[in-house]
C-alpha cells in the first residue's frame, strides 16, 4: 500500500471502533430491533454506494464527452501518427 | 506502459481498500450485535416442509402456517425442515434463515408493535413453492 | 476459417474441420442459437410475473422448469462456449501460431456442446441451476433431472479440454520472440479463466457424480434421510461455481480491454495493472464460495472469513475498471457499436459490483438472500458486463469473421435498447427484492409495489427482446448481404484492423 493509502485504512479502522456500542445492552425487556440495525447499516452504504456511483458515472460521462472524436477540442492522440497503438 | 505514472492507480486502490474495509468492519460489527440472543427469549420450534411451516411454542401449542406471539417479547426460532431445504423468511422483521434437514438453525426477532405480516419461503423447494406462506400476527401483550 | 461466407464452402467441411478459425464459428454459432433460446425462456418468465396469478404458463411445474433450463441454458451452452469462440478466432492468432496447441481435442471439446444442450432441453429438469439437494435427489423428476446432471457432466469435461488447450496454446506455443508479458490481455484472460476452470471444476464433477449415485439410491452423499449432508453439496457446488463466475466475466473484460484502446485511438493504460488485476481476481476468487451461503446458518466466524475473501475480490475488479476509463482519458473517441457496448458495460460493472459488496455484508445478506435483488444483482453481471462485453466484441469481430459490415445504425439501436432495457430489467428487480418478493416463483400476492415493480421489469425485459429480434436481423442480413468491410481499417480509425485478416491463419 502507498503512503497515502495507509493512513486512510488506518482511518477508516479507526473510525469505525468508537462506533462498536457495547454488546447491544440486554436488560431484560429490552431487545434490540434488528430491523432497526439491520437497515440503517443498509442505508449507510447506500449512502456511500451512491455518492461512488455518481463520481464514477459522471467520470463515464465526462469521459465520453470531452474525448469523444466529435468534440470540438478533440485533437489526435500521439499514437495515431504512428498508426499503431 | 508507456512512460505514465502509476501513482494514480496506487492512491485509487488505496481509496477502494479503505472503503472495503469501512465496509467489513461496519458490517461485522452490526452482525456481531444482531446475532446475540437474549437470554430470556423465548423458544418457538419452526418446521418446514412441502409445502408448509409448523410453529410450535414452548407450551407444546402447535400452529400451521400461523404465527403468534406478543409485541415487546424476545422469540428464538429453532429452524429446521423434514423434507427438502426452505428458507424460513419474515421480510418485516429481517428474520432469515434456511430450514435445513437434519440441522437445527437458530435465529431470533423481538417484534415491537401488534400487526400481521407475511411469513414466506425463500428458498426454491419444488412445485408451490412460490405459495408456501404463512401468517406472523403480532399480539399486544397481555 | 476467415471470411467463411464471402467464399462459401459445403458445411461439412465446416463441421468436421478441426482448424481453430472453423470450430470458433462452430462456437460462435451454436453459443448464439442457445443465447436466443435462452432468452426466449426469458421473455416467458417475464411475461407470467406480469400481473399476479397464472399467465400464460400453465403451471407451476412448467414455470420451474423454465427458469431452470434458463439459467443453464445461458451459462454453460452462452457464455461459456460465446467466449471459447472468442479464444479460438484470436488466441492462435495473438500468440503467433498456426492452430490451437491440440485441434482435434478442440474440436472434441465442441463437439461435446450439442448433446449436452440436447439432453438439458430434452429433459427440461426444474431443480434450477443449483440442483439443490435434498430437493434434486428426492423430489425431482426424473428422467429430466438426471439428463441434466449428464448434460453438465458433459459440459464441464467439455470446459477442461477447452482450458487445456489454451493453457498449452498460450504458454508453450506462442512465438519464441514473445515473451509472456507481452501477451495481449484478451489472450491473458483466456489463460487466468482456463487456470480457474482446471482447478475449480473438478470438485462440482465430482459433486454431480455423488448427486447421480444419491438420485440412484446407491449412495447418500447429500440425503440426510440416511445420514447425508445437503450443505456438503452447496460447499462443493460454490467452489466451483462461485469461481466459475470469474471464468465468466474475465474473458468479457479481456474483450472490452481490446475494444477500448482501438477506438480511444490509444494504447491501454496499463497493461501491467491488467495482467495483475486478472492473475490476483484468480486467485482470491477461491476465497469467497460460501458467502452464497451465510443463510444456511453458518457461524459468525465462519461468516467473518468469507466476508473478507469476497471484499478482498474487489480491488482487482475496481483496478480494470480504473484501467479502462485510464485508457478513454485523453484519447479520441470514436464511438462505434462495439465501443457503445463495451462503455455501456464499464457503466452497468460497477453497480453489479456495489450490489455484491452489499450482498456479502453479512447482516445484509437477510434482506438480499434469495430475493428478487439477487436476481437484479447476477443478471447485471451476466448481463449487464459479460453479454454487453460479449455482444461488443461481436460487433468488433464480425468484419474479420464475415468480411462484411455490420448496420451500424441498426447496431446504435439495438445497445441503446438493450441499456434501457437492462436497467429497466434488473435495478427494478434490485428494489422488488427490498421489498421482499423471493426468486423462483411462479406467482406472487397482489401486493401493489410487486405488481408494479414486476410490470416495469417485463416491459424491460420486452424492449430487450424487441433489440435482440434487430440484432438477429442485423446479423442475418449483414452476413449475407452487408456492403463488403474495409479490411484494413473496417471503423476507419486511421490504423490497421488489429489482426492480421487474411484468409488464412498467416502462421498456418
């Protein structure tokens, strides 16, 4: 892993420990609602599923816009004059 | 290959890593909290076979294809299947598990509020399958 | 052989030839046929989920039924053979040599695809394409269900002598003056998809050999009526498969890796990164089988291990992605059919892959399990990356193939509604499995959000069949009429077709 990368890891381990609640308290009477749990875990990574999703398809789109052939500042890469890439 | 920087390609990896690891470790966590079952919950012994669940209480009542127990009450299901592999699912409640033969597997919910919802099987078990369905009623407690 | 239709010769010349150009068009045609059956069998489904209740099917049996040959049907007798066609058009051709490494042994390895298509639609076995135990040893109809184990009995002999030949064609018989790692990448996925074939499928031959026995009563491998384990057989059935999902999508990125340099008129980004990306997603693909099967009631740790192992199969897949999108940066793009398919598959890839992460989060997995989600989910794979790749390098190979041009308008048409209908299809299902309706039904309650969900995917699901019904007539008319390809430079992109493209293997 690169410089960079680490301490993100790092981050995101560290990060998620203070969010480890106590095993889930257990008087009696009261129970966890694993609907609760269980969806709220699913809408945090959607949460974070969209937002990627949009920064890699807007990259697609961008992608395609800007280097499509028919774009005005569209100009010969440095293999086509060779022929060969 | 061609004279271009990799260090891109390195942060763009160490971003992915990071996430899947946000991600492993959420998940692990919440699954570590959900799989606990309380101490005090109580049995229910769930069969499934072709092509219906039968529900039977600690007090030996016995139920086909309907379900009842008390809101604010912890359940543990006990799940198994005489014939072929069902998957014991109530969708509203996020209880899922397989009913494997000859294995007991254990799964618990504690329902909040009265209410009906729909019990159904989720795994392929032949002809009617797609009908083999059932009943959870929520009683108020008592 | 090259440019079969524009010099035509007896068929039989054709069929029992063992010359690679001559069984790839073997492949290519056999693999398309049982892609528009398979797609048919499609359409029916769609068409009974339209509205709750009994449609057009007549019963449940013949539902399942269905679905079943379905899925098998578009698995081992498409993909499977779709992309040895591919490997035995260009494999030779990319290592410099004359044939595959073994012709008649290729040969052999097609020759195997007929029967076993046969006796899987012949039988029309309804134990889906899991056959899951005990359902498949003690309720399923023979003699369909024992046809079908002999049909995938046959197909997968038939992947192993296939991915013999291209390990040995790719590693010993390529051109002395190349070395490995100037292999093309299209080459490299055949070789990292054939490693993955010898090693993983063995143990599901096996596995159908204990299912034989068990259904003959002679053994009980899987029954736990006298004492056997059905778990045991989902174990060795994701060691293959599970795998095996890897042997299907690496040879559709491979492909999109030699689209999308040619029509970004650039070289890829980094064909290192490549290479690793293929080796390392074959090698951690064996770490995560059982997360197909955290619902059978595994343990916690048990859970934890392969929840690592299928995230750990991510950064592989994300590095093709990055590569791919690398190589369209600063390039000049000219969008072509095979280049709309191959952008339109980088596109849908990545969401089939944020759907996976979510699916081996482990408490997430009892809401996705076995529900319509799951069905969105591994049909925006097959569907989404592998057919778009695949149909993409149809379109990329057919000049080569035929000598002829494709329409391209009628190729525009037929991605554009394929992508709407795709995502119509499957992220609909995607939500209909939030909402709970489980896969493999025949008929649901009439709940108003899964009568609607269902209506949407069957109208995607019928813009898709309206694009195939084009494509098959594209393909039909342009074969025998289409104005004659510039050979050279059939997209005029200013360079050489990338192959060389004479009659003949130039090596032979």
């Amino acid at each position: 892993m690169t410089p960079r990368a680490t301490p993100l890891a790092i981050l995101a381990l560290v990060l998620s420990i203070p969010a480890l609640p106590a095993l889930a308290a257990t008087e009696p009477g009261e129970y966890l609602d694993r609907r609760a749990e269980i969806w709220n875990l699913f809408f945090r990574m959607m949460t974070v599923a969209f937002t990627i999703g949009t920064v890699v398809s807007g990259t697609i789109v961008w992608l395609c816009l800007r280097f499509r052939e028919s774009n005005p500042k569209a100009a010969p890469t440095r293999y086509e004059e060779a022929g060969e890439w | 290959m061609s004279g271009h920087s990799n260090f891109p390609e390195w942060v763009y990896i160490g971003v992915v890593v990071a996430l899947l690891c946000w991600v492993g470790a959420e998940a692990w966590n919440v699954e570590r909290i959900v799989e606990h079952i309380p101490e005090d919950a109580e049995l229910i012994k769930v069969t499934g076979q072709q092509w219906f669940w039968t529900f039977e209480h600690e007090d030996g009542t016995k139920r086909i294809g309907e379900l009842r127990v008390e809101a604010g009450k912890a359940y543990r299901f006990e799940i198994t299947s005489k014939d072929v592999i069902h998957s014991f699912n109530i969708h509203d409640y996020v209880v899922l598990l397989d009913a494997v033969p000859g294995r007991v597997n254990t799964v618990w919910f504690a329902p909040m509020e009265a209410g009906e919802h729909d019990i159904q099987c989720r795994e392929y078990c032949g002809l009617i399958h797609y009908n083999m369905r059932g009943k959870l009623i929520v009683e108020e407690a008592a | 052989m090259v440019m079969e239709l524009a010099r035509p010769r007896p068929i039989w010349q054709i069929m029992f030839s063992t010359h690679h150009t001559d069984v790839g068009l073997l492949y290519l045609i056999t693999s398309l046929a049982f892609m528009f059956m398979g797609g048919a069998l499609a359409l029916s489904i769609r068409a009974e989920l339209f509205f709750p209740g009994a449609q057009i099917i007549g019963d449940a049996m013949t539902f399942n039924r269905i679905f079943t040959v379905h899925g098998t049907t578009l698995i081992f007798l498409f993909i499977l053979p779709f992309a040895s066609a591919v490997g035995n058009y260009f494999v030779p051709i990319m290592v410099r040599y004359k044939d595959m490494a073994y012709p008649k042994l290729n040969a052999i390895a097609f020759w195997m695809i007929p029967p076993a298509g046969a006796l899987i639609w012949l039988g029309f076995a309804d134990f889906t394409w899991y056959a899951t135990p005990p359902y498949s040893v003690i309720s399923a109809p023979g003699p369909a269900a024992d046809m079908w184990i002999f049909g995938l009995k046959i197909l997968g002999v038939s992947s192993i002598l296939g991915a013999i030949n291209f390990i040995v064609t790719i590693l010993k018989c390529k051109h002395p003056d190349m070395p490995i790692s100037k292999v093309p990448l299209l080459a490299w996925s055949f070789l990292s998809s054939s490693l993955i074939v010898l090693v993983a499928l063995p143990t599901f031959a096996a596995a159908l050999l204990m299912l034989l026995t068990d259904r003959l009563g002679a053994s009980g491998f899987f029954n736990p009526a006298v004492g056997g384990d059905p778990i045991a057989y989902a174990h060795l059935f994701w060691f293959t498969f599970h795998p095996e999902v890897y042997v299907l999508v690496i040879p559709a990125i491979g492909m999109m890796y030699e689209i999308i340099p040619r029509f970004s008129r650039k070289p890829i980004f980094s064909a290192s990164s490549g290479i690793a990306a293929f080796v390392l997603l074959s090698i951690v693909g064996f770490a995560s089988w059982a997360h197909h099967m955290y619902a059978t009631g595994m343990s916690f740790t048990e859970k934890t291990v392969f929840m690592v192992g299928t995230l750990a199969a991510v950064p592989a897949s994300a590095m093709h992605v990055f590569n791919f999108l690398a190589t369209m940066w600063g390039g000049r793009i000219r969008f072509s059919t095979p280049m709309l398919w191959a952008v339109g598959g980088i596109a849908l890839f990545f969401s089939a892959g944020a759907g996976g992460v979510v699916n081996s989060a482990m408490p997430l997995d009892f809401v996705t399990h076995d529900s319509y989600w799951v069905v969105g989910h591994f049909h925006l794979f097959v569907m989404g990356t592998i057919l778009f790749g695949s149909v993409g390098y149809l379109y990329y190979m057919f000049p080569y193939v035929t000598g002829r041009m494709y329409n391209e308008r009628l190729g525009n048409i037929h991605f554009v509604l394929s992508f709407v209908g795709t995502v119509m299809v499957f992220f609909t299902q995607h939500v209909l499995g939030l909402f709970g309706m489980p896969r493999r039904v025949y008929d649901y309650p009439p709940i108003p959000e899964w009568i609607a969900m269902n209506q949407i995917a069957s109208v995607g699901a019928m813009i898709i069949g309206v694009s195939m019904v084009i494509f098959l007539a594209n393909m039909l008319h342009s074969t025998a009429r289409g104005r004659p390809a510039d050979m050279d430079d059939p997209w005029g992109l200013g360079a050489k077709y990338y192959y060389p493209y004479e009659r003949k293997n130039p090596q032979h």
